[in-house]
C-alpha cells in the first residue's frame, strides 16, 4: 500500500514539473508579440527603418544587410563572413547585444529570459500569424 502511494505521488510531481516548467513549454508567437514591446520603440515591421533596421523576415536574414540602414563598424564586421540571422545568432545578440557584437549601436541592454527570446524569435518568423 506504502510502496504505491510513494509512486503514485512521484509520478503526479514528474508529470506536474513537465507540464509546468518554461523549458518544456513551445515557443509562443502570441506572446512574441508582446514581448515585442521591447524593440519596437526602435524597430518596425513595415519595412521601414526607424532607430533601427526594419526587422521584416529578420529570422535567417543576412546580417546589416537593410539598404539605406547605417549600421555601426561593429555590426557590418559581425556579417562580414557572410553570418545571417539564425535563430542561435538571433538568442546570443538578444540576450546581450553589447557582448555578441561589441561596439553596436544598439542601446538595449538585452532580453533576461530565455523563453522571452525563444518567443521573440517565433514571432519574427512569422508576425502577421501572431494574434
Ligand atoms: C533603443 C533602440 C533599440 C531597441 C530597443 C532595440 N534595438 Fe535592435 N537595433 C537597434 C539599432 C540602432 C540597430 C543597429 C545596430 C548596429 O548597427 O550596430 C539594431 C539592430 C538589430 C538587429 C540586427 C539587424 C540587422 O539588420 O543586422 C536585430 C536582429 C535587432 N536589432 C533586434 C532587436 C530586437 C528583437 C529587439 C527587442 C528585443 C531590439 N532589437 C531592440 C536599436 C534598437
């Protein structure tokens, strides 16, 4: 009886940590979009360059590569190799941009949470699906 109690209770606490722990939960392009809030002071989604370059189809796009945008020395050398946009890119740059490009002109200090930018990133793929 004590044996199945014990096991039964370990396996509620294993299912409730898997349903409720950020790491296991997908990325949300909803709540992408509110953590958008953060850029779009300086960026837009119209093809437009405001403080910043535009940021449309930004996911895999080549780095500094927005005509008519002057970006820094620090973020034209970034791309020099030919770097784009991934999504590994993308989290490192959001989550300190000062330290992955040194010297850009981005006065952001960065995004905190992990699962912030994971979301962040599903919206960028794809903003017009995002309630
Ligand atoms: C205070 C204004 C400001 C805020 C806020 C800001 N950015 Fe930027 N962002 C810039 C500027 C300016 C650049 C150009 C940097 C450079 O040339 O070094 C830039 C560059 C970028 C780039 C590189 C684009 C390219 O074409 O290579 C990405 C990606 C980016 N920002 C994403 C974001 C995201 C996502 C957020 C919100 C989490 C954000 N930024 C918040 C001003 C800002």
């Amino acid at each position: 009886m004590f044996k199945h109690f014990t096991t039964a209770t370990w396996l509620s606490a294993i299912v409730a940590t898997s349903l409720f722990s950020p790491a296991a939960a997908a990325a949300d392009a909803t709540a992408g979009k509110k953590a958008f809030r953060l850029c779009a002071a300086c960026h837009a989604l119209d093809g437009k360059n405001r403080v910043g370059p535009h940021l449309d189809g930004v996911v895999d796009r080549p780095v500094a590569s927005v005509e008519g945008f002057r970006y820094s020395k620090a973020m034209v050398a970034f791309g020099e190799d030919g770097k784009v946009w991934d999504e590994q890119h993308l989290a490192e740059y959001l989550a300190a941009p000062r330290t992955t490009v040194k010297g850009t002109t981005m006065a952001f200090a960065g995004v905190k949470k992990p699962e912030d930018i994971a979301n962040l990133i599903e919206f960028l793929k794809d903003p017009a699906a995002a309630d």
